[in-house]
C-alpha cells in the first residue's frame, strides 16, 4: 500500500488522516498535493465547520522517508527542492484555511510530521506521545517550518534544545510550555479532536476564519498596522449575516445558529 492522505466527513468536520502503512506514516509528495486540494475544498464547503489531521494505526507521522531521500541524493537538487516546496505549499494551506484546524497525536510526530502538527491551529496529544525534530541526528536541518513555528512560539532555549539536541519531547513539557493545547489518554486523542471540533462548528465561521486571520498577522504587524485590521474585521463582521445573529441570539438568550 502507498502513502497517501485520507479523508472522510464526520459530521461538519474533516477529517484528513496520514495513512502510510508499514512506515509509521511517512510522508510523500502525493500527500502534499491532496492535502492542499483537501483544503482548498474545505475552504469553499460551508457545510465543512472544522478540520481534524491525524495519524492511522495510533501513530501520527514518521516525517520524511529516509530511504526516499538517499534517493533523491542521486538525482538533480532540484528535485529534492521541488518536495519541499510542495510540503511547504500544505503547511501554508493550513495556516491559511479559514476553518479551524486540530491535530490529533498519538505516539509521535516526527521531523516533518511535527512541523505538520504544529501549523494546525489547535493540538491534542496523548499523554504518551512523543515530538521529535531529529533532522540534526542524520546531518539535516529543519522543513516544513519547523524551525519557524518553534521560535514562535516557545522561548529561544527551549526552541534550540530541540532543534539541536534532536531528542524526544513529552507532551507534557509541550503542555506545559502552551505549545500543546490538551493531553488526553492513549487513544483518545482523535476523539477529544473531534468532540472539540463539534463545539467548535457552532461558532460563526466568519468570526473564526477572520479571528485566524488575525491572528497569522499578529506575529509579525506592528501594533499601528493590527489595529488597523482589527478595525477593518470588526467592522466587516459586525455588517455580516453571522453579526446579526450572534447578537441578536445573545440579546435574545438562545444559541446562535449560523448558516
């Protein structure tokens, strides 16, 4: 069985699964390729509230294929270029896609599967799962945005212990570091994602796709330029049918029900 990304719809949420079978999920290009279409469809499908990425057989993702990259060594560099770039091109779909994205990990996300956790909007970890960036053990460096989302989002120590040091994070540090969202049991780590994304899925999805909007331009406006846009958004979402609602179900003390 080859590589490939998985999709099926559970209620108002997507669920795209990580399935390389025998190889701990391994990613490919082909996976890249449907994991931007997947997106790019979620985005266009209102009935589509949330997005779930998970990994089968309870593991979440390997990261590269090493065999696959010894041999890529003894093609043009380009080629091995051109697979980052189209990995590169999913990590932006996730960022970018107006509906909110959960990770859902059981036992590790390695290399690239962790930068692939990481550029979701949300993660839920089983307890004994384990977060690696082991690139400097085989002599590489970081993709995926790895090394981005990691200064980001953790102190500048932290970030250079894992990225150097290549070993295995629990996700309790991660937890505890606010870099994992929320610890569960072995092997309820898709369900937890799934019942957040159901809660998730009766906000108003232009005040979550615009909330995400803000908060991708945050980590890098001044803050003359945020409020700016925090204007423009207020504003927009106020004149949006979702607006009306809201407010009124809230004056009115009933749940809101967007379309």
């Amino acid at each position: 069985m080859s590589a490939e990304l998985l999709a099926e719809r559970v209620d108002q949420t997507l669920v795209l699964t990580l399935s390389n079978p025998g190889a701990r999920n391994a990613l490919h290009p082909d996976m890249y390729a449907a994991g931007v279409e997947a997106l790019a469809t979620a985005a266009r499908d209102p009935s589509v509230r949330a997005v779930v990425l998970t990994g089968a057989d309870n593991f979440f993702c390997a990261g590269g294929n090493l065999n696959r990259l010894l041999e890529n060594r003894q093609k043009d560099p380009a080629v091995q270029a051109a697979s980052i770039d189209a990995l590169a091109e999913w990590i932006e779909a996730l960022r970018a896609c107006p509906k909110p994205i959960i990770a859902a990990v059981e036992g590790a996300a390695a290399g690239a599967g962790f930068s692939l956790a990481l550029a979701c909007d949300l993660l839920v970890a089983a307890d004994n799962a384990k977060f690696v960036m082991a690139y400097v053990k085989v002599g590489l460096t970081p993709d995926g945005g790895g090394s981005w989302f990691l200064s980001q989002a953790l102190p500048r120590p932290l970030a250079t212990e894992i990225l150097l040091e290549g070993k295995p994070v629990a996700a309790s540090r991660l937890a505890a570091a606010g870099l994992v969202n929320r610890v569960v049991a072995p092997g309820q780590a898709r369900a937890e994602a799934l019942n957040w994304a159901t809660d998730l899925a009766q906000l108003s999805p232009n005040a979550v796709g615009r909330i995400k909007t803000l908060i991708e331009s945050g980590a890098s406006e001044t803050l003359t330029s945020q409020l700016g846009a925090e204007r423009d958004s207020f504003v927009a979402s106020l004149h949006h049918a979702d607006g009306l609602e809201g407010i009124s179900a809230f004056l009115e003390k009933r749940p809101a029900k967007y379309a």
